[in-house]
C-alpha cells in the first residue's frame, strides 16, 4: 500500500487558519483549539483513533493519533503517513531508543522509552534488568497496547513485563486506572542497581515505575563530594541520594521521608550494601527541619529534591514559596562551607526562578552561595528541543559559606 493509499484511507483531522506553525518547528501536539471543527467535527472521531493531520492550506503534516475528549487532542507519531503506529513500528523506535541507552549505560538499568522524545507520546517504559515496567498514559497507546508489548517481547526478551497504569493523568484521557502483570511474574521486592549502589524496590507498590532515574548523574556528582560528610537526604523517598553518598563514603547519612514504607525498603536496601552507617527519619520534612534546628545538627551536605511542589500553574505562588522555605530552612541547617542541593521535578518552576528563591534565602540568612554545578535529567531522559515539555529536571549544587 503506498503512502497516499494509506493515508486515504484514514481520517484527516484539519487545522485553522495559523495553526500549523508549532508543528512545522518540529512540536508533536495538536490542541483541540487548533482544529477546524467545522471540517474535522471532533465529536466524529473515536479516543486512540489514527489520523492524518492537515494544514488550513492542505499540507499534510504527518499521522497522528486523536482523542477528542482531551486538550491535547491529536500526538504526531510520524511525519510520514505510512509510518502507523503498529507492531513494526514499535520494533524501530524501541531499537532506535536502546541504542541510546546502550552507548550511555553499561548495564540495564535505565527509562527505556520517554515518550515524545523517543517519539513514542503518550509512553514510558523503565527497565530494570530483564523486566520492563511500562505506563501508557494516552487512548492512542492504550489502543495499540498488544501490539506494543509484542514489539518489547520481540525486541528485549523480558522476563516480566509489568503494566504500572494507576496515574492520574490516565482520567484526563477517558482511561480506567490498574497494574498488570502481563508477561512472566514478579516477585514483591526486586533488586536494581544504580551509580554501584544496590536498592530494593516494589515495583507495584512504589511511587510512578517504583524508581526514579532522571536524577541519576545528579546523584553521581553529589557522591565526588560526599567522603568523610555528613549528609542530609530530604523527601528520600528510598534513599537514591543518601544511600548512593553512603556508597561513596559518606561518614553518617540521615534519610527523612513522610512514607514509612519506603524508609522500611530504604532499611532494606541499606542492609543489602551493609551500610551501618544509615540513620532513617519518619516524618513530614518542615517539622523534622524545627527539629533538627532545635537540636543544633549540622550537616556538610543536604539534599532539598522534593516532589513537584508544582503541579499546574495555578499552584505556582504556593510552589514557590514551599521551595524558597524548605531550602530555607535546609540552608540553617549547613555547616559553615557546607554543600547544598536544590533540586526541583516541577516543570513549572523554572530554572532560574528555583535559583532566584535559593539566592533569596542566602540573603536572608546572610550567606555567601556559590553555584559550583548545575544540573539536568540524564540521558535515557533525552529533551525533544522543539517541546519545552519534556524539560522538567533541574538541580544546583551550591557552596554555602557564613559571612
């Protein structure tokens, strides 16, 4: 079938006037405000349906696929229209994607798949070893989820495959929420290894895929600093910064986290390195602050990588603010030459703006900061220039000194 035959016999979705401007730069997504209803009535296309998309001059833009029930209503999969989205096609982006991974990572732990980036939108896909944990968060992927786990299967040869699709975002989409093993079995605990540390994590109980790698080279540049410290790992979750210090030295590690689960797996994990050195702390994060102020500690370096403070633009005042005082109050805590991390996951906070609020602080306490690194998410988290939304991992490392 040629290209044109192909697309002929799939629907075309049809822009207004001006609207194809983002597309042409190299953008993959089409806002229901973009299209012509008049032409394309959304209300005539069913959720995960593939398309053609065309300009309000008639170009052909590239296929797509559409859920007219969502904001983001149409994801490009290809500016070629014979390029469906199929068994085959999954075969090639996910080839195209382990060859990056294969020359970053000398073993296979790593976000395998990152949706737009890799051209899969609406994809993710973290591997731990021989078993993949994937969450599909558009109709488009939900649609063609057989013929995606066919193409892992023919590809990488997993063991398990794990469907972790609980989010939220699933709702905005008309999609139901659950996990599924849907390949092999797996077992409650697994073990992963990152920057030559050790963890036990719960892949169907932990937070998102149960790990998170975008911090990865950022946790790599602490652990040059961390022999002989004493560290400080805020929101730990289980214990990716604190553990990883310990793995490089570190002389005393204290972990607070509101979860006692994950303390509980961070224990484990800790015990699997034979880390005596491991100190955890149940609580919320501000109260264990007073505490440790009103205690005297100190600490040589403190990690600040709290969860997205801010996760839609109407909560950008009250994000703000909750970033400015948590290093705020962390910043109290630092010994004199001490080594600070501000880091934020919030893609709406932008760099400048988490640095605005930390030099604030300095300020205030009457520091002298020094911005000595600057950090983003690695590798296997590879921004897609054209869209801004893939960019949402910053980090500082900063020398704070007393005046």
């Amino acid at each position: 079938m040629t290209s044109n035959t192909l697309a002929n016999s799939l629907a075309s979705v049809h822009l207004r006037k001006g609207q194809e401007r983002r597309l042409n730069q190299g953008h993959l997504w089409v806002y229901s405000n973009e299209i012509n209803t008049q032409k394309s009535p959304l209300k005539s296309f069913t959720a995960g349906e593939q398309v053609v998309v065309i300009s309000h001059q008639g170009k052909t833009l590239g296929l797509a696929y559409i859920n007219p029930h969502s904001l983001i209503s149409a994801r490009i999969i290809s500016r070629k229209t014979s390029n469906r989205l199929d068994r085959s096609l999954f075969i090639q982006r996910i080839k195209m994607a382990l060859s990056l991974r294969e020359r970053c990572f000398d073993k296979p732990f790593y976000r395998l798949i990152f949706g737009e980036s890799d051209l899969l939108p609406g994809l993710v896909v973290d591997r731990f070893n021989d078993i993949l944990v994937v969450q599909i968060t558009t109709a488009g992927m939900e649609q063609q989820r057989q013929a995606l786990i066919e193409a892992l299967e023919s590809v990488l040869k997993p063991k398990t495959i794990l469907l972790r699709n609980d989010v939220n975002i699933r709702t905005l989409e008309g999609l139901d929420q659950y996990n599924e093993v849907v390949v092999g079995h797996l077992a409650e605990m697994i073990e992963m290894e990152e920057n030559n540390t050790k963890f036990q994590i719960n892949l169907l109980a932990g937070q998102k895929t149960g790990w998170f790698y975008d911090h990865r080279m950022n946790r790599a540049r602490v652990q040059h600093y961390a022999k002989g410290k004493r560290v400080l790992d805020l929101f730990s979750y289980i214990g990716g910064w604190g553990l990883e210090a310990a793995q490089a030295g570190a002389s005393e590690v204290f972990c607070v986290d509101a979860s006692e689960q994950a303390l509980d797996w961070l224990d484990s994990s800790a015990k699997s390195n034979h880390f005596k050195n491991i100190s955890s702390i149940q609580g919320n994060v501000f109260d264990v602050l007073k505490h440790l102020r009103h205690e005297r500690e100190k600490f040589d370096i403190i990690i600040v990588d709290p969860p997205a403070f801010i996760k839609r633009k109407k909560d950008f005042k009250e994000g703000m603010n909750a970033y400015r005082r948590v290093n705020q109050m962390a910043m109290q805590l630092c010994t004199d030459d001490a080594l600070l991390v501000s880091a934020s996951c919030s893609h709406h906070m932008p760099e400048e703006t988490l640095m605005q609020q930390v030099q604030s602080c300095s300020h205030h306490l009457n520091r002298h900061l020094q911005v000595i690194e600057q950090g983003h998410q690695g590798p296997d988290h590879p921004v897609h220039p054209a869209m801004p939304e893939t960019i949402y991992i910053k980090s500082f490392i900063s020398r704070v000194s007393h005046l």
